[in-house]
C-alpha cells in the first residue's frame, strides 16, 4: 500500500551567482519583468475566469440566449473554441509570448484557475470579493526546471534556473535545508511546483516538495479535546489525562509589552533627525513590528507542536477543537481579542501539523 503524501514548501534565501556587474543587472532587470508580468497576467486570468463564470447569469440579454461553456468540438452548444481551463492559457500565451518563459504561463494559469475554481461557490453568493493579485507575488515554475551544480564550502549550493545562475544563502541554518537539498539533488525527494519571490529582505526560493506522512500508531477512537483561549492558549485532554499549553504571561503579556515599546518609538519618530528618507526615520519602528510578528510566529509554532505530541504520546488519530466556531464569532466583534489573540494562525498550525501525523481534525 502506497504511503500518503503530503506537500511541503521551505522557504529558502538566494543570491544571484554572478559577478560580472553588466551580467548581474541583467539578469536582475529580467527578474523584476518578470515579477511585473505575472501580476499583471494573475489578475487578467481570473477577470476572464470570472466573466465565463457570470456570463450566463447576465439578466439584460435576450431569453433566448443560452451559453454553455463547453468546448465546441465535444458539444454542438458549446461556446469555447478549447476547454475551459485553456482559455486564459492561450489569452496569457498571446499577450505575454516572448516576454515571459512559457513554462512560468503553464504554472501561473494553473495556480490561478485551481484559486477561482476554489473560490466560486462564495463568489456566486456574493460572499467573497474576486482575487485581486498584488505587485509582491512570486513566480511560479516547474521544480524540474532547476538543475542543481553542487556545494559551496560546507552550507551552500549553486543552482541554474532559466539559464540564470543563483546560489542559497542559509545563513544560521540547523541542518534541515542542508539536508533537503542534498536529498533533492540525490533524488530521494520529488519537487514539485515551486516559485521565486523578491521581499523586502532580498531574494528568495520557495521549494515544495512531496513529503510521505510519517506512520504512527494511532487510535481513532482515542479522541482529544482542545480549547483555545486568550487565558491559555491552549487546553487539551485526553480521557483522564490533560495539558495546559502557554499561558497569558508568557504570551500576552510579552506581546503587550513588545507593543508598547513600538507605541513609544512611534510617539518619538516625529523627533529623529531627517534628511536620509522616511524609511531611515521609521526604521526603529520596523524592527519593533517584525520582533512581534517573529515573538507570535515563534509561539505558536512552539503551542501547535506540543499539542500534537502530547496527541501523539497518548495515540489519539482524532482532535476535536471545541466550540472554536463561537469564539471566533466573539474575538472577530472585539478588537483586542481580534489583535492579540492570533487564533486563525494557530488553528492553521494545527490542522498543518496534525495532517503531517495523520490526525483528524474537527473544528467544531
């Protein structure tokens, strides 16, 4: 019986590998075009799926008008020259031959046809707004197209990606990206769709891979209970055993106090010497607004994980989190809770690491 996948992404820091100068530029200049034209090509791709959506739905046209949206040579009524999945791939491929490489058109329309597909149900009840795509998101490519040319010193690696040379940057790295990549080059891993992405603090590499899921003795019967709150970020149990995870001193108080030295910096920012920018004047106020993001990132990575091995130990296949719908409803009409708590992250931390070990999670 084949072992259950799941796919993973790591996030990894790269270099362009190159020192001529004029050869650098280049290649920079090309990855800021092409950066430019996926955003545009995102949001011309999901108009279009949009509008075949709705245009059947149209009530000003004539009664008598009927669109199916199916290819013509496999249905007489049909409407589409290609299935509906081609259509913004021959759109895109028309208007942006040349400029960008085919290869990052195929992975972008797929992405973004699989985004609306998901999505169409709250658009047709006027539930959710369309997708509108920023100016920050990544490339994406085949994990195929990269070929790996080996180490550099002890930590780092050398890579060609459309004919652009790059190398990784792991900088203060465990060991786990190392080893990722050794397992990838040595083919033991199977990449799948992957993507660059250019962020404030440079370059970086998003690599998704195929993981199988680790099999552990678990019980489905053997069910866990957890509730989340702001007292205790989180309170499980299990038949007669049971485990407090975080507290509010830990976590709020920290974050609290966090906040209220970025209030004081904010307060003094007016004072500081000009002349080298804005981005000079506030950049005090920048690193206090990532400690927090790190210090709450850091935290719940540190609950979700307990959580999970204290399932685990105790060979419960099934969580329960209990009455989490209601407190949602609650922490969404108050703005503290709504600011400090962090639910919606944690629960994704949690339904990430339980599918990782095979539990099944209930969000009542």
């Amino acid at each position: 019986m084949a072992r259950k996948k799941v796919i993973l992404t790591s996030k990894i820091q790269i270099l362009l590998d190159e020192s001529d100068p004029k050869k650098r530029r280049v290649h920079q200049h090309r990855l800021y075009q092409w950066h430019d034209l996926v955003f545009k090509a995102s949001n011309i791709a999901i108009t279009h799926q949009f509008l075949q959506e709705n245009i059947k739905e149209i009530l000003y046209l004539k009664e008598d008008t009927k669109v199916k949206l199916l290819d013509a040579k496999h249905n007489a009524e049909g409407i589409l020259t290609t299935s509906r999945r081609n259509t913004t791939y021959q759109l895109l491929s028309k208007f942006f031959k040349g400029k960008v490489h085919s290869n990052i058109i195929t992975n972008l329309n797929t992405s973004i046809v699989k985004a609306f597909f998901t999505d169409r149900q709250a658009y047709s009840k006027g539930e959710q707004s369309l997708r509108n795509y920023q100016k920050n998101m990544p490339i994406p490519f085949s994990g195929s197209l990269l070929k790996w040319l080996g180490m550099i010193g002890d930590w780092d690696f050398r890579f060609v990606l459309f004919r652009i040379p790059f190398r990784t940057f792991l900088g203060k790295d465990s060991g786990r990206k190392k080893k990722l990549i050794q397992q990838i080059m040595a083919g033991e891993i199977k990449i799948v769709q992957c993507a660059i992405k250019r962020e404030k603090y440079g370059l970086f590499l998003f690599l998704s891979f195929e993981k199988p899921i680790d099999e552990i003795d678990l019980k489905q019967s053997v069910v866990a209970e957890a509730s989340l709150s702001l007292e205790h970020p989180i309170v499980v149990k299990i038949g007669p055993h049971s485990c407090r995870i975080g507290n509010k001193e830990e976590f709020l108080y920290r974050r609290l106090a966090i906040q209220a030295a970025r209030h004081r910096i904010e307060a003094s920012c007016s004072y500081n010497n000009g002349g080298h920018g804005k981005k000079k004047k506030l950049q005090r106020l920048e690193t206090f607004r990532q400690k927090e993001k790190n210090y709450v990132q850091s935290k719940l990575h540190l609950y979700s994980r307990q959580l999970i091995d204290f399932c685990v130990r105790h060979q419960a296949g099934t969580l329960i989190l209990v009455n989490q719908t209601p407190k949602n409803a609650v922490a969404k009409d108050d703005l503290f809770l709504l600011r400090n708590w962090s639910y919606h992250g944690l629960i994704e931390k949690i339904r990430y690491k339980a599918e990782l070990a095979g539990i099944h999670l209930i969000v009542e």
